[in-house]
C-alpha cells in the first residue's frame, strides 16, 4: 500500500509539473505573438532610417560647414584620411568627398583647384592654405565669423579655431596665411532618407558645366 501510495504522489506532482510548464509555454507564445507586431514596426523603422537616395544638387559653403561640424574632436594622425583620424588635407578631402566633390590628396594639391577670391573676401566653405616652411603645409575650412576648422597637428584633434587670436600664438594664422581657394558652390551628390522629398536636380548658381567648370587657380607660393 505504501509504494502505491509513493507511486500515485509522483504520479500527481509530475502531472502539476507538467500543467505549470504547458501554462508557462502557453503564455510565452502569447507574449511571443503580442511582441511580433512590436518587432516589426521596430525594424521596419530601422529600416526606413536606413535607406538613403542619392539626389544631384548644389553644393554651397554651409553644407560643407555643416559636415566639417561633425568631426570636431576626431584625433589627428599623419597620413589619416576616414574618421578614425584625420590630417588637415585628409580632413578636407574626406568632406567634400561626402557629397561626391573629389579633392587631390596633399594641401600643395589641393591649393591647385577653384578659384582665387580677391583678398579679403572670405566665405564659408572656402579653402585656406597656410605657409609651413615650403609652400602650402596646413589647409582649413573657412567657417566664418573669423573662423576656421581644421585638423590640428599640435591640439591633435579636429578643432575651430580664430584667424586672428590664438593666445600665445597671436595671429599665427592671419600672418601665415598664403592662398585662398574657393570650389563651391558645385553641383555634388546629397544622400537623403527615403522619406525626405527629393532635392531640385537644377539650382540656380550651378557652373554651366556642372563640376567640371571651376577653373585652375594660379599658383601664389
């Protein structure tokens, strides 16, 4: 009598054992079936975030800016060109290559295209290339207001910084300042979301030839 008594416990707890497991299962699947349409808004979203169109406009001083802003505190490292780190001539480039604008590489380079502004007259985007020793050795991005962006060989990172006070280095900038070219504004390539509206292909103020109307600028140095 005593082991069946033992055997029908065992019987009854394995049975309420497994009656918890089936409600348990039972309503992970509910939870499982109530998250799915959760789930998919969530990567749907992730996905429309995601998508991009590549639309023709023109390119003018504040986008470029805008995009330079972006990378204020990257590192500086010599030879460096993608956002891991960046030197001075690697920094414009990579810019203007984010709207399909193509720089060459070296600030000596790059003081070869756009055009040469009359002295003074400075806007945003354009590209200033400042005395080193030999030639052009140190290239910034004109913000305005008396600023630049650049990336930095002695603060080491990408940073603004005045044209005509710089503390101990008073005026560095202002007096080693040797050339001015301005590419913009060009026609260049916007990546947009999907769901934003498409930029006008045709703006006023583009080049009769598109990217291929700036001309050479003589060399100053």
């Amino acid at each position: 009598m005593l082991a069946i008594a033992l055997i029908s416990g065992e019987a009854g707890a394995q049975r309420s054992v497994a009656r918890r497991e089936s409600r348990l299962d039972a309503k992970r699947s509910i939870a499982r079936h109530e998250s799915a349409p959760n789930a998919q808004r969530n990567i749907a979203r992730h996905e429309s975030a995601s998508r991009t169109i590549a639309v023709k406009g023109i390119v003018n001083g504040t986008d470029i800016v805008r995009t330079a802003r972006e990378y204020l505190g990257v590192r500086y490292k010599l030879g460096g060109t993608t956002p891991r780190a960046f030197d001075c001539s690697g920094f414009t480039r990579y810019v203007f290559e984010r709207y399909g604008i193509s720089l060459p590489r070296t600030a000596h380079e790059q003081a070869g295209v756009g055009i040469a502004p009359f002295p003074g007259d400075l806007r945003p985007g354009d590209l200033l290339f400042f005395y080193g020793g030999r030639g052009a050795q140190h290239i910034a991005l004109y913000v305005g207001g008396d600023t630049i962006i650049h990336a930095s060989s002695s603060a080491k990172r990408v940073k603004l910084d005045l044209m005509t006070t710089q503390g101990r280095r008073r005026g560095w900038f202002r007096n080693r300042l040797i050339a001015v070219r301005r590419v913009l504004p060009m026609e260049g390539t916007f990546y947009l979301p999907a769901s934003s509206p498409p930029m006008p292909a045709v703006a006023a103020g583009l080049p009769a030839d598109g990217a291929r109307a700036f001309r050479l600028a003589p060399t100053v140095f």
